[in-house]
C-alpha cells in the first residue's frame, strides 16, 4: 500500500492496540492539559509524526505522570 493511500485511510483504535508493527496515521503531538489550566504538548524528536515506538514511549511517560499525579494528590 502507497504511503498516501496509507494516510487517507482512517484507523480506529488506541496505541495499545498497536503491538503488531502496524503505525498509526497522522497523530503529530499529544497535548496534556492539567486541572490548573496548563499544557503539556509532547511531539516525536525523530520525525514529525508518532510512530508506534513513539507512542509506547509517549504511553510510558504518560504512566509516569499520571502516577506522580496520583501520589501528589494524597
């Protein structure tokens, strides 16, 4: 399949969904946005879209925060 024909397709599904090597289309940055107001755009360093590696390392960090979150509450 073309690349172009690859990101006029449409995927449903999550990053978790994603442990077969298939890359998702089109996701270029996840933004955060916290009770206070505040944001936290987070975009890939190595192109200018996520590719399934990306993602599980942007899922990592997002487990990290959402735990630091959780305990700073308490």
């Amino acid at each position: 399949m073309s690349e172009e024909a690859r990101r006029n397709e449409s995927w449903e599904g999550s990053p978790l969904q994603m442990e077969s090597g298939l890359d998702p289309h089109g996701i270029a940055e996840i933004v955060v946005e916290f009770d206070t107001g505040d944001e936290e755009v987070i975009v890939p360093k190595m192109r200018e879209e996520y590719g399934s590696y990306e993602l599980m390392q942007a899922a990592t960090y997002l487990d990290t925060l959402s735990h630091q979150l959780r305990v700073h509450r308490k």
